[in-house]
C-alpha cells in the first residue's frame, strides 16, 4: 500500500476542536455529547462556507469520493457537508444502476459526465468503486472487467490530477456489530425503510467477501496522487467532524467572507401597488 500523502493545509489553520464544558475527558471511550457535536459541527460549517467561496472564486475542480459500506454514515456526513452551501457550487452526483446504453460505453464514462466545471467541488456518494465493490462481490461484472478496472482506475485518477483536479477519497469503516445495529434500526423505522434495499439484505450474509475486495481495491488504488483516508465511522458524529475538519484541510483557501452588511434602512413603498383580491388565488389550506 502506498505511503499516505501529506496534508496540503497546516492542521493549526483548520478549526480546532472549541472547548466545551461538556466535552468528553476521552474522545474514544465516551460518546460524542450532542452539545459539543452541534458547536463542533457548525463552526466546521462556517469553515466549508469559507472554502466554497474560495473555490467559486480561484476556479478550482474538486471531486470528494465517499465509499464504504452499506450504513457506513457516507450519507450523513455528505448532508452536513452540503446543508449550509451553494447547490450551484458544490453538488452531489448519486448515480443508480447504468442504463443499457451506459453499459455499452467506457465504464469511467458516464462518472466522467458530472467531474467538475471551474468553480465546483463535486461529491461522489458512491463512485467509479462500485466496480471494486458490489459489482465484484454481487457479480455484476466480469472477471475481465473488474480486473482491467484495477489496473486502469489509477491511469484514470492521475489523469484526473494532472489535469488540476483535486481528487480526495474516503473510505468510511464502519464494523459488523454497528451496521447490523443500523440495520436493524432502519427496519423498524418507517421513515427510514427505504434506506435498505434488496442489494443490502444480500449484502448482509457476504460480509468477508466484501472485506477481500475492500482489501484487493486499496492494494491496487491507494496510489500517491490520489490515497485513500480511511474514516472510523462507528460514531456517527466524529465520522462526520473528523471527515469535514480533513477535508477542509486538504485544500488550502482564505476567508472571502463579506463584511457586515447595512439593512437598516428600507425605501419607503411608492404606494403604486394594488393587490388583487385574493379570493383569486389559490391557497394551501391552513391544516396547522
């Protein structure tokens, strides 16, 4: 496996941790109290706020994988990354299963469509990997395909950096005990049922086979220009502080935030504007 590569953002220039008078004495024996984890959360925030502007700003591309397993947290961490930013700015790409045309295409073709414009972080909730993961263990593809994927998914990534893109990978660990648990709770929720799908029922009895091919992947596509940052995500809430303060230290930027703005004085309405009555629109009734 390849040796990590460096930070590019001094971690003293990413917000540390604020103290909190309800902080843990110990970050890996006690759960993350919900007060310290929203403080935590929405300085972070402010932060990634900060970042999206440089981005807009220099033009950069920015692609952002999150992999791992099924209830692994990727999609938690995705919405606390996006809920506070520009959709315009940084946007997620979701791709479901390829369409008869799409498999008949180069595989890297139809994730190649969403890379980013200048001016754009685009996050893969899920990505190119699903070749590596479920399409391997679920025997989705060929034994061909998958292994002419390992070796072209490095060539592909380096293009990819050469060609001024930042390219960040995370792999979301998550162990068997904790997603089980999920799992469970997904069931017995209805707002959340449609979260388990089929793929993962089966997914559920081939826990081994999807740790080989974890390990097969990283061995061939931990590379230098583009590693693999393995996230802990058995605690949700660190999963999601520790994978935003990473990220936001792999791209160095400035504060671009604007200055106070003056609201306080509002012209005066010209008196012009007549409006029609109202029995002519239509209304949503006032249930509550």
């Amino acid at each position: 496996m390849s040796k990590k590569a460096d930070n590019k953002k001094d971690s003293k220039d990413v917000p540390q941790p604020v103290a909190a008078e309800d902080a843990p004495t110990s970050l890996h024996k006690k759960k993350l109290p919900k007060k310290f984890y929203e403080q935590e959360l929405v300085q972070l925030q402010i932060e990634l706020v900060k970042l999206q502007e440089w981005i807009k700003l220099k033009g950069l591309r920015v692609v952002v994988l999150f992999e791992g397993r099924d209830a692994a947290g990727k999609g938690g961490v995705i919405k606390r990354i996006t809920e506070r930013l520009n959709p315009r700015v940084v946007r997620v790409v979701a791709l479901g299963v390829p369409t008869e045309r799409e498999k008949t295409q180069w595989y890297f073709q139809r994730y190649a469509a969403h890379l980013p414009a200048a001016g754009e972080m685009v996050l893969f909730d899920r990505s190119w990997y699903n070749r590596a993961g479920v399409e391997r263990v679920m025997g989705f593809c060929t034994e061909d395909e998958y292994w002419e994927f390992l070796r072209s998914a490095p060539s592909f990534e380096q293009m990819l950096v050469r060609s001024g893109i930042t390219l960040i990978k995370y792999w979301f660990s998550v162990s068997q005990e904790e997603q089980e648990r999920r799992f469970q709770a997904r069931a017995a929720d209805p707002t959340k049922r449609w979260k388990l799908s089929p793929m993962d029922l089966k997914a559920r009895a081939l826990w081994e086979e999807y740790s080989k091919a974890k390990d097969e992947m990283f061995s061939y596509t931990d590379i230098k220009q583009s590693p693999w940052w393995v996230v802990n995500s058995d605690d949700k809430r660190r999963a999601r502080l520790n994978t935003i303060h990473h990220l936001l230290s792999m791209i160095p930027y400035e504060d671009l935030t604007p200055g106070p703005i003056d609201l306080s004085t509002r012209p005066e309405p010209r008196r012009r504007y007549v409006r029609p009555p109202m029995e002519y629109q239509n209304f949503v009734p006032e249930v509550y």
